[in-house]
C-alpha cells in the first residue's frame, strides 16, 4: 500500500511539471521560469557549447550553434511526453494494471492515442483518457508555440538586415555614422533611433518570453542581435555625446530604452550587472579607441566637438549602462566578431559561466548612468 501511494504522489509530481512547464514556456504572456524547462535547455545547451569549442574557427562554431534552439525545443517536446509517461505509469500501476511493464504498456498506448492496450476498470479508462488528451494538447501547445516564435525572430532579422545596409558588415557605430554623414542624412537619424527604440522595445519581451530564441542564430553567421543593439547603443552615444550637432533626445531615449532592454534579458540568464552604475566607472572601450574613432568619423565628413576630453567622457557616461551586458550577453550566445561588442568578450566568445536559464533577480529599476 505505502509502494502505491508514493508511486501516485511521484507520478503526479512528474505529470505536474510537465503542466507547469508546459503553461510558464508556451502559455504565459509573460517571462517565467519552469525548472523541467530549464533543465532540458542546460543540459542540450551543454552539449552544444562542448561541441562547439574555442578550438574551432567561427564558421563551424556558427553551423553547430544554428542547431542548438531547434534542437532543444524538439528535446523539450521528448521531455515533456518521456515524463508524462512515466507519471502515468507509475498511476497505472497504482490502479492495479499488473507489473510496471504492463502499466508502461498501457501508457504508451494511451499518450499515442494507438489503442493497443485496452484499459480494462473504470478507473484506467478514466486516466487513459487524460493521458490521451494531455499528449494531444502538448503536441499542439508547441505546434501553436512555433509561429509566434519564428515570427518575434523574423521581426528581429529585418532590422538586422536593414542595419546591414548603414553601418556594414561586422557593423560598425563608427560607420554607421559616416555612412549616414557622406549621404547627408545626419539630420535624419531621429527616425531610426524611433525604429530602434521600438525594436529593443519588441525583443525585451520576446527574449524572456521564448526562452530559446535568444540563442537561434541569424540567417547570416556574420550578423546577431547582441553586437546589432551594440552597434545600435554604440552609434546613438557617439552621436549624443561626440558630434557637433543639436542633442537629440530621441537618441538619448534609445539608449535607455535599449539597456534596460538588455538588462531584462540578462536579468532573466542570470547575469550578474551593476543596476545603478556611476559614470566613473571603467568601460572595455579604451580612450585610444574613441579617439581613432572620432578620427575616422571626422574624415568622412562627420563634424566632432571640438572639447575631445568633454566627448570622451559624456560617451563613457552613457557607454557605461550597457557596456557590461552586452560583453557577457556576446559571450554568451556566442555572438559572431563586431568591434565593440564580442571583440572583447570573455576569451575568444568562450560562453560566461551564467545559468542558462537562471532564477530571475530581484533588482532596484535601472538608474541611468548617463552625463550629468
């Protein structure tokens, strides 16, 4: 009697987590963690980043990674029906089904809606029909979770894609804004700062809410999200802080709305960050770095203040709220090289030691380490 009890108390412990997993991952509109979830991610993730070492040139690293999000999510699908058999079984077998082999039996056939083995009590009937519905609703959860998935990743490439086109390929801040300053369009930029801000705006909610779509890859293996919103981040500083035009609050409120994007995201991995930086604190970018950049923008015809110092650090002071972020967010998922952005992550985009799919933080709300 005591061997049936616990054998009913573990199976609907396995068939709650899977219910669990399956509500928090695909139904909830909002971020959440589910520990079923998260274990099948970690241990997939560990494979793939295993498999796909700083041993290798990026190319093949890149082919391994583009599996790794397709693949989890078929081995979450596995996870979710392997435990879902397993707890009915063990209710089976509490139902007085014969041996645990006969009770695996009649499992099978009933999540697969086969009919093979016939449940023979009212009782087995009853819990062969909620296996039969839970299976088939579990497949269809994941059918349904796809498009809205590979829709929120398709929204996230066209902008990527477009940014291809201003500020090259690695992109660049620096060229993003020559480009835009041999063309005649500085006075233009408020309106993709807009975009921008929009963009960081849809992916904070669909990279916590889709746990696995930070780490599918973009079409192209020179292009991410993370060293895109670096650029992004890097080319609005630039132009608030370095060149010789009227500040633009626009770019002011994309740089806020993009770190607190990227904090929420990292925030949901487990990634360690100050929440409140001060402006003094050091930055990965070096003074020699902006000053070379400052120098190949003023020689494409973009105008730079004339106080360098005063520049430096009114872009230090902005650069500082999403400098740590977007390092270790590049590390990792692995992002492709881009200057400023996965060019200085831990060695050669080795992935930071963070929870794949850590317990959120409790965190104060973000205060802008902007200039004074």
């Amino acid at each position: 009697m005591i061997l049936e009890v616990l054998a009913v108390v573990v199976g609907v412990v396995a068939i709650g987590a899977v219910v669990a997993s399956a509500i928090r991952t695909v139904i909830l509109p909002r971020s959440a963690q589910s520990l079923l979830t998260a274990i099948v991610f970690r241990v997939i993730g560990a494979v793939f980043f295993t498999v796909a070492s700083a041993r290798l040139e990026y190319g093949r690293r890149d082919s391994i990674m583009a599996l790794y999000g397709p693949t989890s999510l078929l081995a979450l699908v596995a996870a979710w029906l392997g435990a879902t058999m397993f707890g009915f079984t063990l209710l089976f077998w509490a139902a007085g089904v014969g041996s645990l082999g006969d009770a695996f039996h009649l499992s099978g056939s009933s999540i697969t809606t086969l009919g093979f083995a016939p449940a023979t009590t009212l009782l087995t009937r009853a819990l062969a029909f909620i296996e039969a519905g839970l299976g088939l609703v579990l497949v269809a959860l994941l059918i349904t979770y796809l498009p809205s998935m590979y829709s929120a990743f398709s929204t996230r490439e066209t902008r990527l894609t477009l940014l291809e086109v201003r500020a090259g390929s690695p992109p660049s801040a620096v060229e993003l804004l020559s480009r835009h300053a041999r063309i005649g369009w500085l006075d233009r930029l408020d309106q993709e700062w807009l975009l921008w801000e929009e963009w960081f705006a849809v992916i904070e909610e669909t990279h916590t809410t889709y746990a696995i779509l930070p780490f599918f890859r973009s079409p192209q293996p020179d292009r991410s999200w993370v060293t895109g919103a670096g650029t992004v981040l890097d080319a609005a500083a630039l132009h608030h802080s370095t060149i010789d035009v009227d500040p633009s609050p626009q770019a002011a409120v994309l740089i806020r709305g993009g770190f607190i994007a990227l904090r929420r995201i990292a925030d949901f991995f487990g990634i360690h960050h100050d929440p409140e930086p001060s402006v003094d604190d050091p930055i990965s970018i070096t003074r020699s770095e902006f000053d070379a950049a400052c120098e190949a923008m003023a020689e494409a015809g973009v105008p730079i203040r004339a106080d360098r110092d005063q520049a430096w650090r009114d872009y230090a002071g902005w650069r500082v709220n999403y400098d740590t972020v977007l390092l270790k967010l590049a590390a990792l998922t692995l992002a492709p090289y881009s200057p400023w952005s996965s060019d200085r992550s831990p060695p050669d985009h080795e992935p930071t030691r963070v929870r794949m799919l850590g317990r959120r933080r409790s965190q104060t709300d973000e205060k802008s380490g902007q200039p004074g």
